[in-house]
C-alpha cells in the first residue's frame, strides 16, 4: 500500500491549513506547464490547489489523487468554479490511464509521500509511461534542514496552526509532533486535528501520522535517469536559479528522451 489516504480532519481542513502558496509553487507550475504546452497531469492533485490555477490559465489538465475524499473535493470545486476537468482516482505508483500527456506534475511534495524505495521508483517509471517523448515531468521535493537542525525534534506537541472557523469564534487548529530517521531519510510527522466550539471546548479531534521521506539534489537525479529521463534540472525554491545551500525545496525538471 503506497498511497497516504487523505481524509477527515486532515481532509476536511487541508484547504483552510495547507491551501496556500507559501512555498511560490503555483507560478512556477503554470510556467512550466504554459511552455510545453498540450495536455497535462496533476499527480496527487489534492483539492486542486495548484490544479485549478493552472486550468484557469486555459490549459488542458487532469488530475489523478488516491483519495476519494480529495477528489471528490476536488471535483466540488471545479463545479464551483465552472471548470471543465477531469478528476481521477488513482495510486501515482501503479496508475494507467491508457494516454500520454505532454507534461506530468507533482506538486506539493506529494511523491515524498510513497515511502518504500521500491514503488517510489516504480512511480517514476510510470510517469515516465504517461508523458510523450520530449514530454516534461515537473516535481516539488521539501528539504526538512530547518526541522533536522531544529529544537522541535524531542516528541513535544507544537501549535502550528490555529485559524477561526467563523463568526462565531470557533477554531480549527493543529498541533504537529515530530521524529526522524537520519539513516532512512523519512520524517515521521504527526499532526493532532482539533475543532473548537466558540467556549475553546474541543468538539472533535484526530492524529494523523505522514512518513515523508527526502531526497538528495544527485538521488534524485540518479533516480530520475534510472527511470529513463534525461535533463534533470533543480530549481532552488521554484524560482529560475540555482539550488543552493539553505533552500528549502527543489523544483525538479526532467524530460522524456526521444
Ligand atoms: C500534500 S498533498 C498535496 C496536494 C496538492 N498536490 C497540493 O499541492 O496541494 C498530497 C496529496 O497526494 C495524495 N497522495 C498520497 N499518496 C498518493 C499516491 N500514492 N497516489 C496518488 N495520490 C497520492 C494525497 O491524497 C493528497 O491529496
């Protein structure tokens, strides 16, 4: 089983805790995509956050998220939006769809989600297998320097997030708690849902546990020619430089040889 199933509390505030764009995501994916042009595939598209966009720009996207609860959310939204977008339910490492695109994306560091060596290579290869030749894989990798070298690393729960719900004072919040395996290269991060009537008195709660593994600049480039892509580029946090040291995300280019 490779897929994080996103849903419930983690479902249902993904878009008011995780809906933005702190990491200038989004722009780099609509350039990217803009260039290649034709059609393309969000993989672990979510509720659309960087989806929706990107089909607002006119171009020809579809998504593929392995979680039900996400894609319904996501299709919601496209309603909304009068969008015209196909919505899939799909595992990113075994997935087909019987079509190449022109570009393939995974933003939101949704490939750090598949946690066995084995798969996360398998996944690429099936990338690799939905783009036309010449097509572009685009990828967001999260680096956890700050969270390795940091204090927060000693089992304590942090607040991290707290956002009212409505008028009325009621509150979302999330708590995060953090290990690490240096040698594995996997964080195990928990996060404790909370909803909060307008007393503070907590009506629902949930933990949820993410092992998000991370990658080196060359593993990933090694990884990707592997997988039979050629043109490995990395990008220092989205933006149109060079990845350098203190970086906390890579924008990862790769093309599809002829
Ligand atoms: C961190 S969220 C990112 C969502 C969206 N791409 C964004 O940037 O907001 C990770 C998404 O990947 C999906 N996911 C996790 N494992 C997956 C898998 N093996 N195959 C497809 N989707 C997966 C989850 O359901 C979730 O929607």
């Amino acid at each position: 089983m490779s897929a994080k199933k996103y849903k419930g509390l983690e479902g249902e505030l993904y878009d008011l805790f995780r809906g933005g764009d702190d990491f200038d995501e989004i722009g780099f994916y609509i350039g990217m995509v803009h260039e290649i042009g034709g059609t393309c595939l969000d993989v672990g598209c979510g509720t659309g956050r960087v989806l929706i966009p990107i089909a607002h720009e006119g171009l020809d996207i579809t998504g593929l998220d392995s979680s039900d609860f996400m894609v319904d959310e996501c299709i919601k939204k496209i309603k909304e939006e009068d969008l015209q977008v196909n919505i899939i339910e799909g595992d990113m490492v075994d997935f087909d769809l019987g079509k190449k695109f022109n570009s393939l994306i995974v933003p939101g560091g949704s490939f750090q989600l598949i946690n066995d060596r084995a798969k996360a290579i398998d996944a690429l290869e099936n990338f690799r297998n939905h783009l036309n030749k010449d097509g572009l894989l685009v990828m967001s990798f999260f680096n956890p320097f700050y969270e390795i070298s940091h204090e927060s690393l000693d089992g304590v729960w942090r607040l991290e997030k707290d956002k009212e719900i409505n008028e009325k004072g009621s509150r979302a919040l999330c708590h995060t708690c953090m290990d690490l395996d240096r040698c594995e290269q996997i964080m195990k991060v928990s996060h404790r849902y909370e909803l909060l009537d307008d007393n503070g008195v907590v009506e629902k709660s949930e933990i949820k546990t993410s092992m998000i593994r991370w990658y080196g600049k060359y593993e990933i480039e090694l990884l990707l020619q592997k997988a039979g892509f050629s043109d490995v580029k990395i990008y220092g946090d989205f933006q149109d430089l060079e990845y350098e040291d203190g970086n906390m995300s890579m924008g990862v280019t790769a093309v599809v040889p002829e």
